[in-house]
C-alpha cells in the first residue's frame, strides 16, 4: 500500500492515531537520514541560476 493510501486508512478512525503517527515519524525519520542541510542550500540554488 502506497504511504498516502495508509495515512489516509488511518485517518478514517480515531482508534489508528497511534499508528498515524508512527507512520509519519519513520518516514520523517527515513527523509532526515537521507538528507543533509547541503540538500536545502540556498547558496546551491542561487549557484545553479548563474
């Protein structure tokens, strides 16, 4: 199941907020480790136009 598809099961009832919210902290967790400050250079963006 797609990861939209579940968050949106989830929110269907209250009784799966335990779950929501687990859901949504590993995927945080799995963008965060997968990203770095360097990903959301300013500089980088201001670098690339020029």
């Amino acid at each position: 199941m797609v990861e939209a598809e579940k968050i949106k099961e989830l929110l269907c009832e209250e009784k799966h907020q335990i779950k929501m919210y687990d859901l949504v902290a590993d995927e945080t967790r799995k963008f965060l480790s997968q990203t770095t400050a360097e990903d959301f250079s300013i500089q980088r963006i201001f670098q690339k136009k020029n």
